[in-house]
C-alpha cells in the first residue's frame, strides 16, 4: 500500500485568535442593574404582614412600630399609644422585626 501525500489542513494563526476572541465578545456578563428593588420588596411584605417593627435611629432612639406606607425618602410609622411618625429614611441607623412583640 502506497503512502498518500496528505498534506496537513491547519488554519492559520489569524484564525485561531478571532475564534478565541469572538466567545469572549458574546460570553461577556451584563453590568447589574443599578436598583434591584430588594428594599422596596422588604418594605411591602412588612408592611403587608403589618410587622411590628424596631427602628434604631443615628442619634440613639429606639421607635417601635408598623411600617404603613413608604416613598424614596421616608417611611410613616404606626405606633400603639403614641402619635404616628413620619421619618427620613437617612435618620434610621438600623431596623428589625420586633420579637418583644410577636
């Protein structure tokens, strides 16, 4: 049996690289969006559930209450006995579900 004289199929240097390069292109991930709505969903389920809530301010008060509506700046808190209030959000240091009252 006579060896053929095959020559070698191989793609050229050039080739290789834009195949390389194109995957990257298309496989480059998205940039995430700049609001992904976890606050407002956090506020609506408390306030749907009329959670009691602990509010911690930056000054060191300590507000308990429901949480009854909200907007971008703001959220107006329904207290038992005392006078409802309506606080900018910049002034919560920190707020949690009240388990003193469940």
């Amino acid at each position: 049996m006579e060896s053929a004289n095959r020559k070698l199929i191989r793609p050229s240097l050039n080739e290789i690289k834009d195949q390389m390069a194109a995957p990257r292109r298309g496989q480059k991930k998205p940039t995430p969006p700049d609001q992904t709505n976890a606050e407002n969903f956090y506020y609506v389920k408390q306030m749907q559930s009329k959670t009691p809530m602990v509010f911690v301010l930056k000054d060191g008060e300590t507000l308990r209450g429901v949480i009854e509506w909200y907007d971008k700046s703001c959220l107006k808190i329904n207290r038992n006995g005392e006078p409802n209030l309506l606080v900018y959000k910049p002034n919560i240091k920190y707020m949690y579900k009240d388990e003193e009252s469940s």
